[in-house]
C-alpha cells in the first residue's frame, strides 16, 4: 500500500511537471505568434490598439508638413541670394553677359582691359548708393565708420623676362602689397595711389578686391515672416598664375544671415513665428514618442528572444540560427529610430532659424530631407503584411546581398576607367578634366544618355589620343551596358523568381517557424557527439526561409 502511495505521488508530480512544460511552451508561442502579427491582427486578437503605427501615420503627416514649409521658406532665401549674385556681378564686373564662362565670371586679354576692369569695380563701389536698385548698403563696423574696400595683389618678389631670347630670371618667393579704398575719397584714392597700379604682369599672380555689403531680404514681409539682415563678403580675383595671357577674373560672395537689430513692422503683416515654434515642438515631441515607443518595441523582442533561446537550449538542446536571431531584432525599428533622431535635431535647428538665433540652412536641410526620406521608406514595413507587396520587399531583402557583392567588383572595373579617362582624355576633353567629372559622365554614359556628344566633343588634333578614346568609350560602354547592366539585372530577376517559386511551393521552414506551427522534428544533439559537418548541416538547415502563404509570415 505504501508503494502504490509513492508511485501515485510520484505520478502526479511527473504530471505537474509535464503540465507546466506544456504550458509554458505554449504561452511562448502565443508570445511569438502575437509579437509576428500585423497591427490589425494584434487588434483583432486581443483588442490592443496600435499605438506605434498611429504615431507612425501622424508623424509622417507631421514631418512632411514641416519639410514643405521650411523648404518654401528656403526657396525664397536661396532665390535672394542668388539674385543678390547676380545683381552684384552686373554691377561690378565689366561687359559681363550674365553667363559665367566655365567657372569663372568673365577674362580680359590686354592690359587695358584689366586696368578697365579694375578700375570699373572701384568706380561702381564708389557709386553704390546711386547705382543699386536694391536694399543694399556699405557695412559698418562698430563705431559707426564704413568698412574700406581692400585691394591687394600677389606677385613674385623679383624677376626679369625675355621670350625671344627665351631667357628669365624669377625669383619665386611670393610678395603681397594690400591698400584700403574709402568710397568718401572717390577723387584722391586714383592719383594718391599711382605706383600701386604700376603692374608687371609677368610677375603678377593674382589681384583681389575684397569688401563688405549690408542687405535685408524683405520678400518674407509679404509671408508674414521677420525679414533677415545679411552680411554679404565679396572678393573679386584677377587670376593670373597661368600667365598664358588670359586673365580670369572670378566674383565670390560668403553671405550671412542675422536677425536685424531695429525693426517695426505695421500693416497686415504680423509676426507668426511662434506658431510655427510650437509645430516644430509637436513635431519633437511625436518624434521622442515614436522613439520611445520603438525602443520598448526592441527591448520586448530581445526578451522574447531570450526566453525562445532558452526555451530551446532547454528542451532540444540547440542554438537559435543567425536567420532566426534576425527575425527578433528588427532593422525597422533601428530605421525608425534613427529618422526620429534626425528628425529632432533638424526640427531644433529649424526652431533656432526660426528665432533668428542659426542661419546654417543647408546643414537643417539635410537632417530634415534625410529624415523624410527614411520616414517615407518605413512605410515599406506597413505594405509588407499585404502578399502582393510582400514579393516585392522579399526580392529586395534577398536580391540585395548578391547586389552589394556584385556592385563591389563592378566598381573595381568602373574606378579603374574613371582613373584612365582622366589621365588620357582630361586635357583633351571637358567632361573628363576632374575625376568626379569621369565618373558622372561614365556614370551617364551606362545609362545610355549623351553618347554621341561624348564621342564628337573629343578634340581630334591628337590621333593617337583619338585612336584611344574611341577603344576607351567602345569598350567601357559595351562592357557595362552589355554585360554588367544586364549581370545585374538577371541577380534581382533570379531572386524574383525564386521568392515567386517559394510561393507557389512553399517556403522552406525555419526553427522558429516550425515552433510556431507547433512541430516537435527537432532533433535533440547533444554537443559533444556533434561533428563539425553535423554543425554546418544543422546551420543550413535552420536558416531556411519563410513559410508557406496560409501561415504566420515572418517579416523582419
């Protein structure tokens, strides 16, 4: 009777042991089941609302709207400033036609149309006031006196010259001599500074005029926003270091933006920029809680992944694959994260432009459209749990590895191209005289566009360079168009037809997704008796891919 007792109580324990294993097995997989399912699914299963994708919703609305705005708003600074180029290279560049030669404004071949030239920009400075149909000014510096215009010119310290009997001596040792021109002394700066304008122009290297401008871009009036101050730099160059006979003559501007220290402003126009500082607080706000929301969101799938690790280790006795470790720790996510990161600094510069406080607007642009655009392509996870979409971003995802490693070695080939064409055909013809140059024209060359005009501008004086060029171009562009374009696009036709195939057949099953249809063909190995081919065979097979349509699909 005592023994029948102790097997009856040993009975039940091993039953309560076994009721509990089962138990916890199946609320992981309830667990894994419910973290895999789409937004609607998880309302449908246990009514929980989707917070993370409505915020995702409101902030692409949010963000998008911000972009617009702002970059409505730069539209009208770089139209100022560019206008403000122009404007400035009529007035003080002579006989300029309003198209700058290559990357320089206009030249002069004599030296009376330098000395014409020179003393044009001094006269037109002279004259600003009069001239100027804009709202632009000579600076002032802080006691209240105009700053000067700055002349300075740069030649060798000594030299002497003789072509026809092909005979110099130079000294190379460079000398600067600078003066200051007061516009109030129009009349005394030409005769008083004579000598200064006593050129040799053999050992001229370059000449700037250097000075400093006062503007305000009233269009924002009309926008209701607080019109900016600028402070525009300006050097006007006459380069001469190539000595060839032509002199280049180049107008630079650095602007900078400020807030203008006086101002009133009446009428219908008012003030709105604290509307738009509290939009770009919501916008910082959303962000923080998306991000927030994101991060729970990865830390939940770490501990998931954990227990599923475990859970695995305990009772068969394996090691959860890379392939599956990749389906915890989504990509997404990280994307997610990183746009509401972007998205907050650019919403902060934007708030400190708005307050007058920055001016860096390129640098606001960019962490604004970089965030956009991430925001844009998460979207890409949302279409992911409809099939017809769900092709597509797995032809991607498994097309993209080949890519890159394709990509690698083509640019091998491509870099190698891009360096010959500079070296040979740069002085001979204008898309390949820098190596960024090559590569776009290579660039445009594999994309079939502007053939011909590459071929018939080359300068055919040298036949052996022309002999060259045409083996160079021929080559290159039936090497890329007819091998590596169409390489390139059999990979991602492949991966197509491989995903179409795995749909109409079947995926193969991974660990985790055999779990979550409840098989239990895990075979148990134990880690000493596993070869190293057993390891690899055991690797192979776990990191096998999605299951079949009528089942839970895994997109990571």
């Amino acid at each position: 009777m005592e023994l029948l007792v102790r097997y009856l109580d040993r009975s039940n324990s091993i039953s309560s042991i076994l009721t509990q294993d089962v138990i916890k097995e199946e609320t992981l997989r309830d667990d894994l089941k419910y973290y895999f399912m789409s937004p609607c699914e998880k309302y449908r299963t246990r009514r929980h609302i989707p917070w993370k994708m409505g915020v995702q919703i409101l902030k692409i609305i949010m963000i998008t709207t911000q972009l617009v705005l702002f970059g409505l708003n730069n539209q009208l600074v770089v139209a100022y400033k560019e206008e403000n180029t122009m404007a400035l290279k009529n007035l003080f560049l002579k006989d300029y036609s309003g198209m700058d030669e290559d990357d320089y404004s206009v030249a002069v071949y004599t030296q009376q149309a330098f000395y014409d030239s020179l003393f044009y920009v001094l006269e037109q400075y002279s004259q600003l006031g009069q001239l100027s149909v804009g709202p632009i000014s000579y600076a002032e510096n802080e006691d209240g006196k105009l700053q000067p215009l700055i002349i300075c010119k740069e030649y060798y310290k000594r030299g002497s010259l003789n072509p026809s009997d092909e005979a110099f001596d130079i000294d190379a040792e460079l000398e600067t001599v600078c003066m200051l021109h007061d516009p109030k002394t129009t009349s005394q700066w030409k005769t008083q500074n004579a000598s200064f304008f006593e050129l040799d122009f053999y050992r001229l290297v370059d000449l700037k005029i250097t000075f400093q401008l006062r503007g305000i871009n009233l269009q924002t009036v009309s926008s209701r926003e607080l019109p900016d101050c600028y402070s525009f730099y300006i050097t006007i160059t006459f380069d001469n270091k190539c000595h060839s006979g032509k002199v280049k003559i180049f107008l630079d501007i650095d602007s900078e933006s400020s807030a203008c220290r006086g101002w009133k402003i009446s009428g219908t126009a008012q003030k709105n920029t604290h509307y738009l500082l509290v939009f770009d607080g919501f916008v910082i706000l959303v962000c923080i809680t998306s991000a927030a929301l994101c991060t729970r969101s990865i830390i939940l799938a770490v501990r998931l992944l954990q227990r599923f690790s475990r859970f695995f280790h305990e009772h068969y006795n394996r090691k959860v694959c890379e392939d599956d470790h990749r389906e915890f720790l989504n990509g997404w996510y990280v994307l997610v994260i990183v746009s509401d990161i972007l998205a907050i600094i650019g919403s902060i510069l934007k708030m400190e432009i708005q307050a007058k406080s920055l001016t860096s607007y390129d640098v606001c642009s960019i962490f604004l459209g970089t965030s956009t655009l991430m925001v844009w392509v998460g979207v890409i996870r949302y279409l992911g749990y409809f099939q017809k979409y769900n092709v597509l971003i797995l032809t991607m995802k498994a097309a993209f590895p080949k890519v890159l490693r394709f990509c690698c070695c083509a640019g091998m080939i491509y870099l190698g191209y891009t360096f010959c064409g500079w070296i040979v055909l740069g002085p001979y013809h204008e898309k390949f005289e820098g190596l960024s140059r090559v590569a776009e024209c290579l660039f445009s060359l594999l994309n079939g566009d502007d053939m011909f005009t590459t071929f018939a501008q080359l300068k055919d004086k040298n036949i052996l360079v022309w002999l060259f060029s045409r083996a160079y171009l021929y080559s290159f562009i039936s090497l890329f168009i007819y091998m590596v374009l169409s390489l390139f696009i059999a990979l991602i036709t492949d991966s197509y037809e491989t995903i179409k195939k795995y749909q109409r057949d079947g995926f193969p099953l991974t660990d985790l997704q055999k779990f979550l249809r409840g098989q239990k063909d895990f075979p148990i190995l134990e880690e000493n008796s596993r070869t190293e081919m057993e390891l690899k065979h055991s690797v192979v097979c776990c990191c096998r891919r999605v299951p079949a349509n009528d089942d839970v699909v895994l997109i990571s």
